[in-house]
C-alpha cells in the first residue's frame, strides 16, 4: 500500500485513507481505490447486491465482514416483501455474509452495536452507512454493485476527498442535542456544502459527546453532500465499545498534534439553540422559536438518524405522567431490538404507551414510506434523516425535521414548540449504565454453503444487459429539471414501489413520476434510440440507491448533462453505463428545451481519446461544450456498458 511521509502530522481522515490506500495518490481530486473491510446492505438495495454477486460467480465473501439487513420493505403486503426475506437469507447462507431478519432494526445503529470497529473502513449500499463514522471508522455510501465488487475483494474506487476541521467547544445547553449541531452545520452549509470533502469532528467539545450523539452528526453528513463523516475513537468509542460487550474491539485512533485540514469550521455547543428543518429540503434551517406556534399532525421518534436509547429515553421523561395532545398521532419507531427491549426493562416504554405514543416495529417504516405517511396538508416533526417532497408517502407533504426534545414539546402541546419553554426541568439520561445486550436474532454465516440453495420468488427478476455507449448518438432531451433534483424524485421509495426493487421492467415504470407522470411511457418510445436527460447542480442528491441509475438506463438514458451531481448518484450512473456529462458553460442549461434533440458525433471515440465532447441542438443549431470528472478507469466502464459488463469480460478471462 501507498505510504505517506510519517513524520508529517496526519489526522484520523488521512489515517484510515493511506492505511486502506491500494492505487492513486492522497491528492484531493485525484482518483484513489481503498481496500474496503466491511459491507453493509438493507434489503432495498441488497436484492440486487446479491443478484449482482451470482452474476458474477462469487464463492465467498472476501471481506472481513460482510452483513445484510432486512430495516426496509417490512410490510408485507402480499407475497414480494416476504419471498425476497428468504432470498436474502439464502444467498446470506450461500456467499458467507451475516444476516439481519426482520424486526431486528434499522441498520446503521445494529451495524454499529455488533459490527463496528475504530480504523476499519465500511462500504455500505445505504447513503446514511456514513454514521460508522462515529466510531473512527472510513464509512461510506456507495451503489450496490460497488458494494458487490467491495464484497468479492476488489477496492472501492472514488476521487481523494478533501478534509473539513470542525472544532468543537463547549457543551450543549439543555434542550439542545446532537441532532441541532448537524442542523446546524445544514444551516451554514446546505445540502451540498459537503460535496468533495470528508467532515472531521475534534476539539474540546468532543468529550461531551457520546458515541451515539456522534452516530447522529455522521448519519446526517450525508445530507451535506459530503464524502463521509470522520469522529476519532477516543474514550467515548471505548464506553460504548465496553457497554456492548465488545471491550476487546476498541482501537484508539486520533489525530497527531499538529494535524492540519484543507478547511476549517468551528462551532460552539453551548451558543446552540434548538433547530428544525422547514419543507423540503434538510438544508432549510432555521431556529424552532420562529416557527413557534404552528399546529402540528405528528411526532416521529426514530429513524437511523436519532436511534440511540437516549432519544427514546428522553422523550419518556418528558411524556411520563403527562397526555400527548389530542390532535396528534405520537409515533415512535425504535431502531433496533436492543433499545426497544431495554425501554421495555427499564419501564420507559410503558411511559410512552401510557402517554398515548403508538409503538411501531424496530425498522425504517415511515422514514422511507414504509406507512405512517401524515394527512394531506399537516405538518409532521420527524427525527428522521430527510425530508424530500413526498418521501413520507403522502405527496404533497409538510414534513420538517427536528430533535427528539423538540419533537416531543410539540407532541404535547400540539404546536411547533421551542423545548425550552416548557415548564419541566431537562430529564437528564445516565447513559453509562449498565444494560441490556441483544444480539441473539442476528444470523452468522452458514458453516456449510455449499449445501445452500438460492431461493427466488416469482417478483425477482434477471439482470438487465446493457450494450456499450454507441459512437453516434441523436436523441431526444426527454426531461429537464432544475437543482438538487433528489434520488426519491428520480426512482421514489416507498410502499407502492420498493416491493418492485428485484425486478427492474416494474419499478422502472415509476422513474421520475414524481416531476413528470408521463416520463416511463415517453422514454419508452426512445428505449433503442437512446435519450438524454439535463439538470441543474447537485443532480442526485440523497439515497445511494442504485436504481435511479439502473431504471432511466432500462428506459432508454445515455447521457445525463448537469451543472454537478452529487456523488453516489455519478458513479451510479457510470456503474451502469451511462454517461455523466456536465456543462463547461453552466449557462448553457438555459438554452435547452425539454424536447429538443441533441447530436453527439464520435462521442465513444472521443471519450476513449479523450478529446472534447460537444453537442448540438438541432432545433436552435446551438453546440455546446461538455466536459466531464471521469477516470479512465469510469471511462472504460461506460464505454462497455457498465461496471457489471467490464467485470463479466473480466472473468472471462
């Protein structure tokens, strides 16, 4: 592996980088690959994670860990959800990966009870995988066929991010916790402030920061755009390590004195004040004293984005003897079998019950659709991680997103409330305390693979084959949308369409009905042809999944053209053939039509040379200058086709 001079003080981002390091240099914007240690994949998005690794022939899984989480598609509905539970086991049981059933929670928290460990790096088919970062690791999101490739050994292959410092100081103030210092952070620095670069948390601050609480910044990075979120494995690593019962896997990992960061940001925890997201954007900050006063529908307590004991145990402090306001619908989501059996011993569940609070099952549920979606025109205060038009299910929603302790004031009084005006002391929460440890439910890998047989219900489908970028392209602009256009619009989440996640023809007919209905049956009249989308910046934002490159593919899609993406969805795109473009004018956006008609000439043989990519509009004669970030690495993918394409002939051979 490459080595970096020792003598140069190193902090914990470029520790785990250059101990990981197989190819590249650590130059911010050079292309690197990092030996990837562990994988993380939900049912969403590990159907075709694991269609993807018996297409390519895996035996065993490479890695140190591998596992698979059943958090998603929990309601079962009818037979989908259910057959693809035992397809996941199967090919669990086949390739050596550990398995995670139903009801045993959300995977970023139970990943990081059992699984966890400082200086390792995770790659997971979930946006949110970054929340390992908690506990020193490099943790990352990334396309499911990435994570396929991680799992049968081969790096994981992205462009050296650069580090942002966040320092720390002080403590937070009472009614303020971890979920108002990302807020804040979202508030300075909106959904792409991140892009780029890996956030690192040091400074004084951090010692009064549990494990957990740093679970709730890392998970939320992502909503920055950013690369991952990097915390050092300190004294709170090794209390939550100890308290899991896995003392022995603590590793310390800090950053050297004198350290330094190609940027900087500093922020004060005791200047903070409650926060709360507006709709329909996480980057829509503001302080929850000015919207005081708003009636609410919901409060929502769980999510991978506030999912330790503490953001359930406060809240039962709070509620305990008290009513939740008649007009609301109290919904707690506990995010796994250990927190929701230790409030059960520790009596706090009944408190909630008795308050009026509705219980759930351990898992994602109404953070991705999954039921619990609000009234038509009603407001719902979420502790979930996002807040993208429609993901709660109901289309035209008001979904904003905030603390527990805010969450639960407004529960109980039935309007956006600031938590300090309530007339109750802080409930305080001893997190040191001993408690109860669940892991029982989890499966190993089979000791006998070979004996395994992959069970396939009738909703799983083949693989999709794509041919390689053609040298002539003509096609039409089918759709033109403006910025920070999310995964949810492209390919939406969701009750009605994730049971559709193994069989690409179905769930491709919901590809971008949320900004345009007719889109699936337009592009399918261009499916040979090809078609071309163009967009404003940040195109992609949100979910890693892989879908919202794989299902415009199957319709047809060759050439994105946007002003920026976010990064999961550009190596999505080129995972699956399809070429990412941007403007070199960012102006020229303005002088496109949805459906005008673009021509690109000799465009294979001028990516593959590397010459300059044009294309002209045959309404207008307009040509415009593209240019594109892509290794040759990317551009021998898209050439082929894709990722899975260029691995096949690979094998082959």
């Amino acid at each position: 592996m490459t080595k970096q001079n020792k003598t140069q003080p190193r902090n914990v981002a470029q520790k785990l980088i250059e101990s990981h390091l197989v190819s590249g240099k650590m130059k911010a914007g050079e292309e690197i690959g990092l030996k990837i240690d562990q994988t993380l994949t939900q049912d969403a998005t590990g159907t075709l994670v694991m269609l993807e690794l018996e297409a390519m022939g895996l035996d065993q899984a490479k890695t140190e860990i591998s596992a698979q989480y059943v958090d998603h598609n929990l309601l079962q509905v009818d037979n989908r959800n259910p057959d693809d539970h035992l397809f996941l086991k199967s090919a669990c049981e086949k390739f050596g990966i550990w398995y995670s059933p139903p009801g045993s929670g959300v995977s970023h928290p139970v990943h990081m009870e059992r699984f966890g460990k400082p200086g390792r790096t995770l790659l997971g088919s979930d946006s949110h995988t970054c929340a390992a970062g908690s506990l020193g690791m490099l943790a990352m999101g990334a396309g499911g066929l990435a994570v396929a490739m991680a799992i049968c050994g081969e790096p994981f292959y992205l462009n050296m991010p650069k580090t942002l410092g966040v320092k720390l100081t002080g403590k937070l103030p009472d009614w303020v916790s971890a979920k108002d210092v990302i807020l804040e952070m979202l508030r300075r620095h909106d959904v792409k402030g991140g892009a780029g670069k890996i956030i690192e948390y040091y400074g004084p601050g951090l010692k009064h920061l549990s494990a957990m609480d740093r679970h709730v910044i890392a998970n939320m990075g992502q909503e920055m755009g950013h690369t991952a979120t990097v915390f050092p494995a300190d004294d709170a690593v090794r209390d939550f390590l100890k308290q899991q019962q896995r003392k022995d896997d603590f590793e310390k990992l800090e950053a050297d004195d004198g350290a330094t960061y190609d940027e900087y940001e500093e922020i004060d925890l005791s200047t903070l004040e409650p926060l709360i997201a507006l709709p329909s954007s996480p980057g829509k900050v503001v302080p929850v004293r000015e919207v005081a006063g708003e009636p609410i529908y919901q409060a929502y307590i769980g999510s991978s984005a506030n999912p330790g004991l503490r953001d359930f145990v406060v809240p039962a402090m709070m509620v305990k003897g008290r009513q939740i306001h008649d007009g609301v619908s109290f919904d707690i989501n506990p995010t796994s079998r250990q927190v929701l059996e230790n409030l059960t011993k520790l009596g706090h569940l009944t408190d909630l019950l008795s308050a009026g609070a509705r219980l759930h099952q351990t898992g994602c549920n109404g953070c991705i659709g999954m039921g619990q979606a609000p009234a038509t025109d009603q407001i719902s205060l979420r502790t979930v991680p996002r807040n993208f038009p429609g993901r709660s299910g109901t289309v035209e929603d008001k979904v904003c997103l905030c603390s527990p302790e805010t969450a639960t004031a407004s529960a109980l009084t039935g309007v956006i409330t600031d938590p300090r005006d309530l007339d109750m002391a802080y409930p305080v929460f001893d997190g040191s305390k001993t408690f109860y440890v669940e892991d029982r439910n989890i499966r190993p890998p089979a000791l006998h693979p070979e004996l395994s047989v992959v069970q396939k219900g009738p909703n799983i489908s083949t693989l999709p084959q794509f041919d390689g970028l053609p040298d002539e392209l003509t096609a039409p602009v089918l759709l033109k949308v403006g910025d920070n256009v999310s995964t949810d619009e492209i390919l939406p989440a969701g009750s009605k369409i994730l049971p559709f996640r193994s069989n690409i023809p179905a769930i491709s007919e919901f590809t971008y009905t949320r900004i345009d209905e007719s889109y699936p049956e337009r592009a399918k009249k261009y499916q040979e042809q090809g078609s071309v989308i163009v967009g404003g910046d940040n195109y992609g934002q949100g979910s890693s999944r892989e879908h919202a490159a794989l299902a415009p593919r199957y319709l047809g899609v060759r050439v994105v053209i946007a002003k920026s993406y976010s990064r999961i969805h550009w190596q999505n795109l080129c995972n699956f053939g399809i070429l990412p473009l941007r403007f070199a004018e960012p102006g020229d956006l303005d002088r496109i039509e949805q459906g005008d008609e673009l021509t690109f000439d000799d465009l294979a043989q001028t990516l593959a040379s590397g010459g300059k990519i044009a294309a002209k509009n045959s309404r207008s004669g307009d040509k415009y200058a593209l240019t594109h970030d892509l290794s040759e690495r990317q551009i021998k993918m898209v050439l082929k086709g894709g990722l899975l394409n260029m691995m096949r002939e690979s094998l082959v051979a």
